[in-house]
C-alpha cells in the first residue's frame, strides 16, 4: 500500500510540475518582456493557470486524505 501511495503522490507531483512549466511557457509567451503584455496569450495563460491550480488542488487533496491532516496543517508543515 506504501508504493501505491508514493506511486501516486509521485505521479500528482509530476503532474503539478507540468503544469507549472506549461504555465511558465504561456506566461512568458504574455509578459515577453517588462515592458510588453502580449494580449493574445492572455486566454492561453489563463488555461494554464486554471489547469495549474487544478492539478495542486488535486495533490493538496491526495496528502490531506492520506495523511489525515487538514489544508491548514499541511501549509503549517511548510513553515519553520
């Protein structure tokens, strides 16, 4: 059961990371420089960011549930 658990966090991680570097793709692509907004890829880096949030929603829910912990804790645990 500990494999399937680390399987799976491992494999929510993942797909937090790939969202993340879409997202970091489609922003660059919108704020290309600090002094450009590039407005068209305002609709893309708006996916990105939703597709982003989903998929750390999804891996804040996988820890919670396994580990019995609440939101507040887990952000607790981050802290010193």
């Amino acid at each position: 059961m500990t494999d399937i658990i680390r399987g799976d966090g491992r494999d929510l991680v993942a797909m937090v990371r790939a969202a993340a570097a879409v997202h970091k793709t489609t922003w660059e692509a919108l704020v290309p420089s600090h002094f450009e907004v590039n407005l068209d890829m305002e609709a893309a880096e708006e996916d990105a960011y939703a597709e982003m949030a989903q998929a750390k929603a999804i891996l804040r829910d996988h820890i919670c549930e396994t580990y019995g912990i609440s939101i507040r804790e887990l952000s607790s645990l981050a802290m010193p």
